[in-house]
C-alpha cells in the first residue's frame, strides 16, 4: 500500500471515529451522558491528546532528522566521487581503467535511486552498482605507478575507493525506515478514540461533521509527512538528484 493510500485511510478512520462517536451520543442511556461523565471523559481525553501530539512531533521530528542526515550523506557520497574521480585524473594514462567504472558505477546508481519515467526504482543494494564500484578498487589495486608520485595518487585513490565503498554500505544500512509501523498504528489508534470522544460531546450537525473532516485530513497529512520523510529515495519528498548527477557531470574525460 503506498503512502497516499495509507494517508487516506488513516483520514477516514479519524473521520469515521469522529462520526461515530456524534452517533454514540444517541444510543447511550441519559445516565452516562450527565455532566459530570462528560467532564471525566475530557479530562481523560486531554491526557491522551497531549500524549498524541508529543508522540507525533516525535516521529516527525525523528523522520525529518533520518532524510536530512540521508541527504547529507548522499551529497558527502556525491563530493567524494568527483574527488576520486579527479584524483585518478592526475595519476595520468593509467588510471583511465578505474575512471571508465567509476563512472558507469555512478550512472548505474543514478539510474537505480532517480530512475527515468518508466522505469524501475533498485534503490541503492543494487548488486551490479555495488560490485561496479569494487571493481574500481580492484582496477586501482592494479595500476603500475612509476616513481614516488604515482605510488602516492594510487595509494590517495585506493584509501578514497574504500572509503566510498564503506559509505555506501552505511547508506543502504540507514535506507531503512526509522519510523516502526506498530508506533503509529498505536499513534491513529489512539487519535481515532480522541474524536470518538470528541464526537460524545459534541452537537450534532453539518459544522461539526465539517470540522471532523478538515481535522481528519490535518492528521492524515502528517502522517503522509512522517512516511513521506522515512522514505528519502521515494515519493514526492525523495532526496534531489542533482548532487549525483553533477558528480557524474564532472567525470568527464
């Protein structure tokens, strides 16, 4: 189910919650509606409610602080390729080899993250993309350098292929969502029983059922936030391609 879909069924539960709780009012006896059932019933409400926004300015702020460390990472990524790449550059002929597949290396991973229209998102545990990018190691391992300065560019740009590789890997540990869905399913669980409650107390009429609906569709919004953000690499807040583009950019010949 994606995450429009989700956001618009947590919309409706609210809404629904909302509606059946102006229903509810109806159906119990007049002895649990006296005023003083009604002040208990806020009160416990209220506790719950401060309780739900804590709770949701927590898993946004938590969601928010995955993707922009993500994308600070992507972008550390995108600067380190363009520093091997022009590392290999000043090694001289020899390093036209490893050049060749850091750059098909960089092309593949774009093409898995920011897929053209049509086709398929990878992601970054592509197979192919990763062992691309171990075989620039294994081409830098293999250059002959000749003199001191050559020997010193192939060991910079050796200690730069490992540090990408590593960096990689820590990506695709971290591409995982942060955000567990237990959490916020307890989270609309609880938001539901507020408007049930909401809904005991209220009058019944358009107005009211109105303001269900616009709440309803405030919490489902930031529910689309928090799936939107624990997502970096998808949906409509996915991370900008450009820093990896601009590195593929610069890895001209």
């Amino acid at each position: 189910m994606n995450v429009i879909a989700i956001s618009l069924l947590v919309t409706a539960c609210v809404f629904v919650g909302g509606l059946f709780g102006m229903q509810l009012h109806r159906w119990l006896p007049e002895h649990h509606l006296t005023k003083e059932t009604q002040d208990v019933v806020r009160l416990g409400t209220g506790t719950v409610s401060v309780l739900a926004s804590l709770v949701f300015g927590l898993l946004i702020a938590t969601a928010k602080s995955a993707s922009e460390t993500t994308d600070r990472e992507m972008r550390s990524y995108a600067a380190d390729l363009i520093l091997l790449d022009r590392t290999l550059r000043s090694y001289g002929e020899g390093a036209a080899a490893p050049r060749v597949l850091l750059r098909r290396s960089t092309a593949r991973t774009i093409q898995d993250i920011w897929p053209t229209p049509g086709g398929h998102f990878v992601g970054l545990d592509d197979v192919t993309a990763g062992r691309m990018l171990e075989q620039v190691q294994e081409a830098i391992r293999a250059m002959d350098p000749v003199g001191a300065e050559q020997r010193s560019i192939r060991d910079q740009a050796l200690l730069a292929a490992t540090s990408l590789v590593r960096q990689r890997w820590i990506l695709i540990e971290q591409a995982g969502p942060s955000v567990r869905p237990v959490v916020l399913f307890v989270l609309v669980s609880w938001t539901v029983a507020i408007f049930i409650s909401f809904g005991l107390n209220a009058p019944r009429n358009t107005t009211v059922a109105g303001a269900f609906l616009m709440c309803s569709f405030a919490i489902g919004g930031a529910v689309f936030l928090i799936l939107e953000m624990d997502s970096p690499f998808q949906g409509m807040l996915r991370l900008a391609a450009q820093p990896m583009l601009k590195a593929l950019a610069e890895m001209g010949p």
